[in-house]
C-alpha cells in the first residue's frame, strides 16, 4: 500500500514536490523495516512491561516458521512479524503527507526513525501486544484504528502545526496530476482486493 500511497500524495502536491513525496513514501520501507527488525517488533510484541516490549526478540532472534501462540497460532512467527512490518512501514508515510513542502528530506528520514521508536513501538505494545496496558482493558482495535489511523492523524497535526505553513506560503496549490492520484487509488484498492 506504500508505493500506492506514493502515487496519491505525488499526485496531489505541486510539480516541484513530486519527486520528494514519493522518495518519502519508499524510504519508510528501508528505514522502518531496518528499524522493525533490529528492535521494533520486540519492542511492539515481545514480553516486557505493561509499557513497552522488552528485547528478547531484538534482531528477529527466535522469531522463525514456528508460529507464536500469544499472537497467530496457525501463521508463522515470521510472517506475522512481517504483517505487522506492514503497519509499522505505511503509518509515518501517511504523516508524510501533512509535512511535504515543510519538512526537509534528511530531517524526514531522523523523524520517522524516532517516531518509529519512541512512538508506533510503544503504542503497537500497548493495543496489540501481549501484556499491554490497554490489551489488558479489553481495547479492541480493529483494523489499527488506534495504532496506524490515530497515531498517525495526530501527529500529522502536531508536525503541521509546529513546522508551519508549506514553503507556496499564501499561494494556492494545485494539485500535480489527478491521473498520479487516481492511479494511487487504484494500487490501493488492488492490493486490498488482491490480500
């Protein structure tokens, strides 16, 4: 859904932003997936405190085809980490899309990694995690409404307010090209259908 994501946000800035939104869109698959292996899914799933993960599959150790009971008893540990990969790679690119034109690329590449880590990692623990504070109060989040949805829509508004206005100032923006946007659209709604 990322490179769809790509196309949408690509199709709707101005001409001079095409380039850096999508790069920001692909760039959440290296960066968060390199992130997710290294420590994220442990610090998102693994026994810990009610708070956060502790490190016990940190570097994907033990985690392989034998599925984990606690979270998908018929699936592969690893496939599952990888589905969960999915959630934790498109939620900052949807952030991206509130900071293009304010936010400057290598600025972008720290920001979702410390998202990464000090927010979706925490957050993922707390809902879906084994032991999480609020798994443990019965929250039912379907979907990752709280996880991806919630999480990512505010912080698009706290990023949005403390950068500023877009670089186009008091100008309107056009969108770039419909067509890109709709295509977009389309890859996303592929990819739902197709899984």
């Amino acid at each position: 859904m990322t490179p769809g994501l790509a196309f949408f946000y690509g199709g709707l800035v101005r001409d001079t932003d095409v380039i850096n939104t999508i790069k920001m869109s692909f760039v959440s698959l290296a960066v968060i997936a390199l992130e997710w292996a290294i420590v994220g899914y442990s610090l998102a799933f693994s026994n810990g405190s009610p708070f956060l993960g502790g490190l016990s599959w940190a570097g994907l150790s033990g985690v392989g085809e034998t599925p984990n009971a606690d979270y998908a008893a018929t699936v592969p540990h690893l496939a599952f980490m990888a589905y969960q990969m999915m959630f934790a790679i498109i939620t900052p690119a949807l952030i991206s899309g509130a900071i293009i034109g304010r936010m400057r690329f290598k600025t972008y590449l720290l920001f979702i990694l410390l998202w990464g880590l000090l927010i979706y990692n925490p957050l993922a623990h707390w809902v879906w995690g084994v032991g999480g504070w609020l798994r443990n109060l019965g929250t039912l989040d379907f979907a990752g409404g709280t996880v991806v949805h919630i999480s990512a829509g505010f912080s698009a508004l706290v990023a949005a307010i403390i950068l500023g206005p877009r670089e186009s100032g008091k100008h309107a923006s056009q969108p770039h090209n419909v067509t890109v946007r709709n295509l977009g659209n389309v890859t996303v709604v592929v990819r739902l259908v197709w899984f």
